[in-house]
C-alpha cells in the first residue's frame, strides 16, 4: 500500500511539472499575445468574450482583440463550441449550466453547455486565476499587472443546481454581478413571465368571475371569484380556458420550455366543493386535486415543464397522486423560523417532511428560501449560520432549481455579503463558508473587516443564546430583551466603531462600514419608540443621523410595501418623539364591550392602548387587533376632564390581512351610563400596498367636559374579492387612544 501511495505521488509530481511548463501568456509587457475568438452565433459567448477583454485591458491596459468565424489557433482564447479536436478534451462531464476551462492543446478553451455557462466560465477564469472580487453593483476589485499568464488549467465546473435565483438590488442594478455570480432570473426561463401565483392571470377573475364563479373556489359556504381566490380544479372548462391559454403563451414565446401554473398568493382560499374535497381528503393534501390537474397539463403539452406551488395549503405532498417527471415542484418554506437551520426546530421540520415527502416522488423540486426581514429590511437578520445546512438540504433532496429570497433593498443588513455567499454555495454547497466570508469582508471592508466578522459573530452568538427565534416579519422590538439588549447594543455598536475608525481616511469604505451601520441606528429607534423614559433630544438627535444617512446613501425603501426611510423619519417625529406633554388618556382604563381576539383581550386590558407609545409597522407589538367582527370599549379617565379632541389609530398592512376599518364613532359620558354622540369619522376603502397608520380624530369646536369615552369601530370584518384572504375573515389593528 505505502509503495503504491509513493508511486502515484511520483506521478502527480510528473503531471504538474509537465502543466506548468505548458502555462498560458496572454499579455506581456502591456501588449497582447493572443485574441478572443468566438462562435459565429452565440450571443452569450460575445458577451463572454466582452468581459474578458475588458477585464484584461483594465488589469493590464492591453486590449484583445474579438473576432469571430475563424479557426482559433495556439495563443488564441476560444469561448464557445468549437470543432478542435485535442487529446483529452471533450464535453461529457459539463453538466447544465457547467463549463470547462482548459489549456490543453495550446489554446484556452472556455466552454458551457447552455445558454449563459461560458460567461461564467470567463468570470471563474477572471476570478480564481486573475484575481478579481466582483462585491457589489460595479464593485470590484482587481492588482494591475503588465503580464497575464495562466498556468496549465483543465478544470470542470458544474453546479449543484441548475437554476439559480437571489433577487438582490445587485443583479437588479448590475448585469455583469448576475452573470458574474451565475445568477438567473424567472424572465429568462419562464415563459411569458408567468413564474409564480399566476392562477388569476391565466384565468382572470375579472373576466370570467362574474358568470362563470363555479370556476373559482367553494368555500365558507359559496363560490368565492376574486383575485386572490383559487380555482375549482376539478371543473372540466377550466382545464380547457387554461389549456388554450397555455398554448397560445407557449407560442409567443417559442424559446421556453417552462411556464408557472400556481395558486394565487393567499391561505385556506382552496375549493372546497364536494369533487374537490373528495380528491384532497383522499389524498390527504390538497395539494391532491392540483397536482392531478398540473399533470393533465403536462400530459397534454409533454415537451413542456409546468411549474406549482406547494406553499401554505398544499406544501405538502399528496398520498397517492405522483407528479409527472415535467411538473415542477416549487416549495416554500415562507412559514419556518431561521435561528437554526431547517432541521433544528419545529417550523422546520414541518417543512423538512414536505421536503422529504415531495422528494420520495419527484426529482423536479425548485426550493424558495428566504433570508430576509419583510416588514423591516433594516433589521438584523443573523442567519449566516444557516445558509450552508439548508443549501446542502436542498441539494440532497433532489433540489434543481433554487431560489433565495434576500438583499433586496440597499441598506438592509449585510446584503452584499448575504448575496454573494449564497451565490457561492448554490454553486458548490461543501464551500468552506468562514473562509469565504472573511474573503469577502476583507475584499469589500479592508481593514475594517475583522471587527465587522466579530460584530456577526457576536450577535449570531447572542441570537442563539437568547432562545429566540427569527422570524421574516420580525421587528427589531422582538428582540429588545435577547439580542438587541442594552449591553449588546453597547458592543455592536463598539465594534463597528473600531471598523469605521480602521478605514478612517478611505471614502469609498468608510460609507459602506457605516451603511452597515444602519441596522443598528434603525433597531435603536425602533426600541426608543417602546421606552417611555427616553430623553426627547437624544431620540431627536439619533433620528436626525439616521436620516442624514439613509439620504446620504441613497436607501430607498424599508419594507416589502416599499414604505419610504424618508416617510418613517417623519411619521417618528409626528407619533414616536417622547412627548412632554403627555395626552389626557394616559394611563386610562379601557374596558372592552366588543373584545379583541385572543391574545389581545390581555394585552388591551394591561394598557396597551392608553399607555403614551404608538405601535410600529407590524403588528407584533403594542398594536390590539379584532378579527373578523366590529369592536367596542371604554376609556375612564378616571376623573371628569375638559377635552376637545379623541383620536385612535389603526393599521393598514394588507399582506397580514390587516384592513382599516370603515367607520370610528365616538360618544362620551360623565357617570358611564349615558353616552351623547361626540363625533365620528369613516373612510372610503383602501388597496394600497403600503403599511399605514391612520389616526381616526374628531376634534369639536368647543371643549366638552367627561369622565367615560366610548370608542365604536365598525370593522371590514371580512376580506374583500380583490384581497387575498377573500372570503375569510379580516382583522383590524388599534393602538393608542389620545384624549386632549
Ligand atoms: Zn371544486
């Protein structure tokens, strides 16, 4: 065994003298030695050949020429598929999406196997040999060098999954950082665009809702039409409507080979009907009656891939029912919490078995991960931990396609980092993860990075040993007691302190160091909001900063509504500054006639609406909220007092369900018995997408005098046709009742 070992090192020591004698000069001395030759019909492959030149002429000031329709020669870099038949080079082991790189024969070859693949060989090229670190949206670093030689490559590179999807501001902004991370777009494969939720496009609601609603879910008792509704799946014509349609998309587009046929975005919206249910209790799911009707589809068009969700309702599998091998399986695990990996908690695991289940009769899965804070894309979102486990999860459960929702938004917390190391290990999952995050935080941060690795790894640290979970809807309010304490707070912001002052003096990485920073400004606000005994000018002055920043970098939004940083600074000032005049209702006791829902009966009776501080844009703290009926209660203010004003607030976040209501009337009395009518206020229905606080006030002309205030709220109660939840009952939320 010893002498066998000694024997093939000999060997391994022979091969890599004889291939580095063979390396491969491309400039010398500022003058290029060789040129770009590409396939006369491959768009790809000319942008390829664009990168490189342009790489090279930026590293050495040499520019290759590009010429095409010639037989490359010795010297030469060959991008595309060419007939050069050399001793030990062929395509087989390039998979889809894959490339190889190769200096065999004297020529560098750069092939792929699809559409894009030998762009990203040019990047692998650029990247692991030359030494150039693609950051950012036109952030990249290279060494200018008056030579370029490679040494002797032959290297083959595929990917663990054959669709790669991170909708980052990045690739959104930049066309060279999607291709340079190898990143792919639902509009380059889908047809048509027709990706995810596309029931009421293929079927609108508004066409045929009217006389025809057996086409749309039956339940709660009748058939519910509507944007966000689902369709009967078992009604024979609209197999038929949505055939036709199908059709006539795939021959406008005749380049795509997959289009998305999935239920429209909204919970429990599933027919019902008697042939319906009957499939999905068999079944099990009902994800049953869907899959049955995707594989008639795809029985009907077989050299077609048809892609579905199985996301809330139907996440997991049927019992009987197998997909056919071209139904794509496209799962989400929106509800799963991120402190640990998917298989390490309850939210998960409920996921890992759908994964599994659907796993045992498919190979066609496309996974839609999330890595992001939804309602607050400021927020600290410490999942670096969890990246590696879950990609490596997917990967061995038949996982193709891989989507992962993050970095949306500029400004939201360490985006750059998150994209690029996810990018990186949905190409190769067993990538050493510590070795590449300290790559890129030295490549973007410089001399800031070590603090900046320290401050992950302490708020990872202080996540996990919190016991709390990480949610996408959380705020930073969570975690005001776990790992945004007081204390850690303190350190966070010490050690990026230390990072800005290591790169004192450099413009470009100062900004970033302290664009990182805004997660921390953000999280401070938001936690100074729920703190009665802050000082109103150190909360004015920290909210000044941080709208000097959020200005001063350009950060657009801060929420999947696309609320404004600019908005959020001014409804602070207008409902969150520490008032020194506290309002007449402080401290009131409200008692409820029409209670809340569930938790909220406690939560409203220990003060939450008269206790001086508004809630924030979700719901999951200060706010009271009423599902699906109208609410009612009194305020005593414990005494008779002289006002002239009632106001309370409501919240508009449509994506919760959480709808304003129609109609606040307000009566007031002196001994809690007789009420007179004081004043009300309705409002005209709202559909923006936005979140909103709306205060419903009435103010009289004169001063009343009053000990009782009634507050009567005529709620939505149940959520309109063109909502998602149509059909199901609708909650709204209240917080603080100002009496002045
Ligand atoms: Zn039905």
């Amino acid at each position: 065994m010893k002498k066998i070992f000694a024997v093939f090192a000999v060997f391994m020591a022979t091969v890599a003298v004889a291939t580095a004698a063979e390396g491969f000069c491309l400039v010398q001395g500022h003058k290029s030695r060789g040129r770009i030759v590409v396939g006369a019909n491959c768009g790809a492959d000319s942008v390829a050949a664009a990168l490189l030149q342009k790489f090279v002429d930026r590293i050495s000031g040499a520019r290759l020429p590009i010429i095409s329709g010639v037989r490359p020669a010795k010297g030469d870099v060959a991008i595309g598929d060419f007939q050069l038949p050399v001793d030990g080079f062929d395509k087989k082991d390039i998979k889809p999406g894959g490339f190889r790189i190769s200096t065999l024969g004297g020529t560098l070859r750069i092939v792929g196997n699809s559409d894009r693949s030998s762009v990203y060989g040019v990047a692998e090229l650029l990247e692991r040999y030359l030494g150039v670190e693609y950051l950012g949206a036109g952030e990249y670093t290279f060494t200018p060098s008056r030579d370029i030689v490679f040494p002797a490559i032959d290297i083959t590179d595929n990917p663990a999954f054959s669709y790669r999807q991170i909708p980052s501001y990045m690739s959104r902004e930049d066309a060279v950082y999607k291709l340079w991370h190898r990143l792919e777009t639902p509009d380059d494969v889908f047809a048509g665009g027709y990706w995810v939720h596309t029931f009421d496009h293929l079927l609108p609601s508004d066409v045929y809702g009217k006389e025809h609603p057996e086409y749309y879910s039956w339940f709660r008792g009748k058939r519910n039409p509507g944007k966000a509704s689902q369709w009967c799946l078992t009604n024979d014509e609209v197999f038929e409507i949505v055939s036709a349609r199908i059709d006539s998309i795939f021959r406008a587009n005749p380049g795509s080979k997959i289009i998305s046929v999935s239920q429209n975005d909204g919970n429990y919206t599933n027919c019902q009907c008697e042939k319906c249910k009957a499939i999905d209790d068999y079944e099990g799911s009902p994800s049953g009656s869907l899959i049955r009707f995707l594989n008639k589809l795809a029985s009907r068009f077989p050299d077609k891939q048809f892609s579905t969700l199985a996301y809330l309702y139907t996440m997991h599998p049927p019992k009987h029912t197998r997909p056919l091998p071209n139904v794509n399986i496209m799962l989400c695990d929106i509800d799963c919490d991120r402190e640990v990996s998917l298989t390490e908690n309850a939210s998960g695991r409920d996921f890992v078995k759908a994964l599994t289940g659907w796993s045992a009769i498919s190979d066609n899965i496309y996974v839609w991960d999330y890595a992001i804070n939804f309602d607050n894309y400021l927020s600290p979102f410490p999942n670096f931990h969890i990246l590696q486990p879950n990609i490596r999860l997917f990967r061995d459960n038949h996982v193709t396609m891989h989507h992962c929702q993050m970095s949306s938004s500029l400004g939201t917390n360490f985006c750059e980092l998150r994209s690029w190391l996810a990018a990186k290990l949905m190409w190769n999952p067993d990538a050493d993860v510590d070795a590449l995050m300290h790559r890129f935080l030295n490549g973007y941060y410089g001399a800031a990075a070590p603090y900046l690795y320290r401050y992950i790894k302490m708020m990872e640290g202080a996540l996990l040993g919190s016991g709390s979970r990480l949610w996408i809807y959380d705020s930073p309010v969570t975690f005001k007691e776990g790992m945004l304490r007081p204390e850690l707070l303190t350190r966070y912001a010490e050690l990026v302190d230390s990072a800005e002052k290591a790169v004192a003096g450099d413009d470009k990485l100062q900004k970033r160091v302290r664009r990182e920073r805004l997660t921390l400004q953000y999280s401070e606000l938001e936690i100074l909001r729920t703190r009665r005994e802050s000082a109103p000018s150190d909360a004015a002055a920290k909210l000044s900063l941080f709208e000097s920043r959020v200005n001063e970098f350009g950060v657009t939004t801060l929420n999947e509504r696309n609320n404004s940083p600019q908005e959020y600074c001014a409804l602070y000032r207008q409902r969150f500054m520490p008032s020194a005049m506290p309002g007449k209702s402080l401290g009131a006791q409200v008692t409820f006639i029409e209670p809340p829902t569930g938790k909220y009966v406690v939560m409203g009776e220990s003060g939450a609406l008269t206790d001086g501080l508004f809630g924030g844009s979700t719901f999951v703290e200060s706010w009271v909220g009423w599902e699906g009926k109208d609410g009612s209660l009194t305020v005593d203010l414990g005494e008779q007092k002289e006002f002239t004003s009632v106001s309370t607030d409501f919240l508009h976040q449509l994506g919760a369900w959480i709808l304003l209501p129609q109609e606040v009337n307000y009566s007031i009395s002196v001994d809690g018995t007789h009420y007179t009518a004081f004043g009300g206020y309705s409002l005209p229905e709202d559909r923006s997408p936005q979140v909103k606080y709306v205060a419903f006030s009435y103010n009289s002309t004169s001063p009343v005098t009053a000990r009782y205030i009634r507050v009567d709220v005529k709620g939505v109660v149940t959520c309109p046709e063109w909502h998602y939840g149509v059909g199901h009952p609708c909650w709204f939320f209240m917080d603080e009742i100002t009496v002045e």
